[in-house]
C-alpha cells in the first residue's frame, strides 16, 4: 500500500509545531502576500525560513499559498517575495494564477508547483497539461467524486490532493465572485467576507423566515479513508489556515490514527471509535458534518440551513490538546560522546540516529588548581539552550578525577555550539537527499 501524506493547515508558528507534533509529514502556510487568507496571522519572512529549517530537520515539508489571482503591476514584487524562500528550501508553492505558475516555474525550478484547487481540474486532460506545464501535483476542484479522483491519479499519472476536512465553499472549487460583487472584497484575493454564511429569505415573502441556503455543512471524511487511500490519493489535505492551534493539532492527530492504523493493515476490518468522531464534532464544525462530493453530487443534506456558526468547543478536550501538542518547538534527542585526555584534543561526537557529527578542540590541559569533576562537566555539556537539541544521554571519557585535567567552560560551551551546528547541517543534507 502507498505511502500517503497527510498535510495540516497553519495560521501561524504554533499552529505549524502544533500539526508536526500531532504527526502531520507537511503543513501548508502563507506569507505576507499573495495567499488566499489575507486575514489569517500568516507568517512574515523571518518566521518563514525558521519554519522551513525547522521542518526539513524533523524530515517533514513546508509548502505556501501563492494561490491569488495576481496584477500585472505586482509581477516585480513576486520575485523578490519568493526568493529567500526558494533559497531556505521551500517544498512547494500552491498556485491559482497560471501567470505565477509560469513565473515560478522559469525562476525557481527547483520549488514544486502544486496545482491549487482553484484551477478547477476536473478531468485527466487538465492534470496532464498541468503536469507537462511543470506540475508535481494538482489539488482537483472539490465537487469530484472519488472515482473521479482515481481516474486522474491513474491515467493522468500525477500526485493528486484531496481535502478531507473543514470548510467548503458553496461555489464552485473556491472560484468565488460573490464577495467582490456585494461587498468589493475578493476571494480570489484572499479577501473574502463569507457572505455564503449570511442569512437570506426564500422568495420575496419579508414574513418568511430567515435561512441559510448558502452555507454548506463542513466536511469530515474519516470515515472515507481507506477509500480514498485506495483511490489513489497522495495528500490528504485538512482545511483551517484561519483557526486555532487547537484546531490543527486535534484533527491532525485524529486523522493520523486512522491513516497509520489501515495502512498497517489493510485487509483489517476498519471502524471509527465515536469518541474520535465526538472529538471532530467538538472542534469548531459547523453544525452537522458531511462527506463532500465524494459519494453524491449535490443534496440539501449538505448546506446547514438553519445556523452556519461554529457550535463551540469543549474547553476540557481543547486543554488536553494544549497540553498533549502545543509545547513549541520539538526537541531532537541526541546521545553525546565526550573525550577529554589530558594533553590530546577535547573531543564531542553528537549522534542523531545513525547521524553523527564530530568536533575537537584545544588539547586537554592539567590543572594547575582544582581539576575538573565529572559532575563540572556534566553540567556545561547539558546545557543545549536554543539549540534543536536534547540530551538523551552522554558518555564521558576522561582522566581520573586525581590526575587533574582542566578545560575552560567557553570552549566546552564552543564546542557544544559547533557540535550542534554540524550536527543540523547534517541532518538537513539527509533529509534533503
């Protein structure tokens, strides 16, 4: 069975650590500019790089939503918008506007070009015109059904995305101009005011009761999973860039559950527990949930009707998921090997799996005064700060206390530092190959 990647959505830095501690393989995010969220915290070029650095050391991928329709005076900024990203290592970019598509494809060859939804592919044709146009993978329009699916995965032999939970927008694939008409705010800009979650009256009738004929159910798909795995599916994508942490981290790691527990074993018999399901319902869906298009075409049992807020959370599970995923950055265990002879080179040897890295120092001196206890060094070497590190354990090599050895505190915090350095490198160059 294929290997699938499940990808989470982030609004901003703790929601992206949140979605890999949760077991998310990539997190898909928006810059300052040219993304289909103007309005959500996004993240600005510092944050940005950190992120990618911060991914491609836990092996896991950064893609952003360049996904708006872009103006011709703006083409002198996307360049230089793009290009410390390129430069970091971005996996991929989520393209709307085949302008940017093409842009990127001539001036950053080496980021992936994901079709956005919002190109609306609907058949093999359109995936294999985007493929031979440089195309990774297409993100097909969201009213397909899964045979529809397979049949672009196998015949147009393209990476396909698919959305598996959150929001759907009432028109079609997201190309929404409703917005921009009532209100003069685009979605195709990333400015949309959701005027599909407004009330409406049917009919001219001011006595009739307000409705919501616009605002379809969210999508919850966990069910579906085995089979859309077997539809050929290669990401499975959660909506929500503009909701919390919480949010991200709770239905990642539901979705995980249920991604690794069928492909451990296919041929099992595969059931949701209700208490995962109850945890979905609790975290921000509007009303009752739906499966999408990908069993039926259209039906009223899709739009909510009645009410198209979000029904409230259980502040209790949102704790938990605070205390289980949203601790920050994830520490790298490492297991450290420590010489110090007197009168050879200090040496830290720091080992990340089967990554090492190796660095030495001055050579070990006696000590003229009080020499140096294990204890002493222990507590220097301990000290990873910053870094992308945790001591898991550290074996210590040295003189016997008695015969006096001396190294000075700066350069066994040096070395550390430089061990560590080299140990990131490291692991980065690996994970990249």
């Amino acid at each position: 069975m294929q290997k699938v990647e499940l990808l989470a959505p982030a609004g901003n830095y703790e929601s992206m650590t949140g979605a890999f501690a949760a077991g998310a393989d990539a997190v898909y995010l928006g810059g300052a500019r040219f993304g289909a969220r103007a309005y959500a915290d996004n993240f600005d070029e510092e944050e940005t790089v950190r992120a990618i650095r911060y991914a491609h050391l836990h092996g896991k991928k950064i893609y952003m939503t360049v996904n708006t329709l872009v103006k011709e005076s703006e083409y002198d900024d996307l360049g230089p918008f793009l290009q410390p990203y390129a430069e970091a290592g971005l996996d991929g970019v989520i393209v709307q506007d085949f302008g940017v598509f093409g842009y990127i494809r001539e001036h950053f060859p080496k980021v992936e070009l994901h079709a956005s939804t919002q190109m609306a592919v609907t058949g093999i044709y359109g995936a294999r015109m985007l493929k031979r146009m440089g195309a990774t993978r297409v993100v097909p329009a969201r009213e397909l059904s899964l045979s529809e699916i397979s049949n672009i995965r196998e015949k147009a032999d393209i990476e396909v995305e698919a959305f598996i939970h959150g929001a759907m927008c009432y028109c079609y694939s997201g190309m929404c101009l409703f917005s921009s008409i009532v209100g003069g705010r685009s979605g195709n800009r990333g400015r949309c005011a959701q005027p599909c979650r407004l009330p409406y009256r049917m009919g001219a009738d001011e006595k009739a009761g307000e409705c919501y004929p616009l605002s379809l159910k969210d999508m919850c798909t966990v069910e579906l999973l085995p089979e859309l795995i077997r539809a050929g599916t290669s990401s499975f994508k959660i909506e929500g860039r503009m909701k919390k942490p919480e949010y991200v981290a709770g239905v990642t790691a539901i979705y995980r559950k249920y991604i690794d527990l069928f492909l451990k074993d296919p041929k099992a018999q595969y059931q949701v527990e209700q208490k995962d399901m109850d945890i979905l319902r609790s975290l921000y869906l509007r009303t009752a949930i739906s499966q999408g298009y990908y069993h039926q075409h259209n039906g009223k049992n899709m739009v909510t009707m009645s009410a198209p807020g979000y029904l409230g959370s259980d502040e209790a599970l949102l704790s938990e998921i605070r205390s289980r995923y949203l601790h920050g950055e994830q520490k790298i265990p490492v297991t450290m090997n420590c010489v110090l002879r007197t009168g050879k080179p200090a040496e830290i040897r720091l080992c990340s799996g089967q990554i090492s890295a190796a660095v030495q120092g001055n050579p070990v001196q006696q000590a003229q005064k009080r020499p140096m206890t294990g204890e002493d060094i222990v507590k220097q070497l301990d000290r990873f700060g910053n870094s992308s590190f945790v001591l898991d354990h550290l074996n210590l090599k040295m003189d016997e206390d008695g015969a006096g050895i001396f190294v000075p505190v700066r350069e066994l915090n040096e070395l550390r530092r430089k061990a560590c350095e080299l140990l990131e490198e490291k692991i980065l160059e690996s994970n990249e190959n």
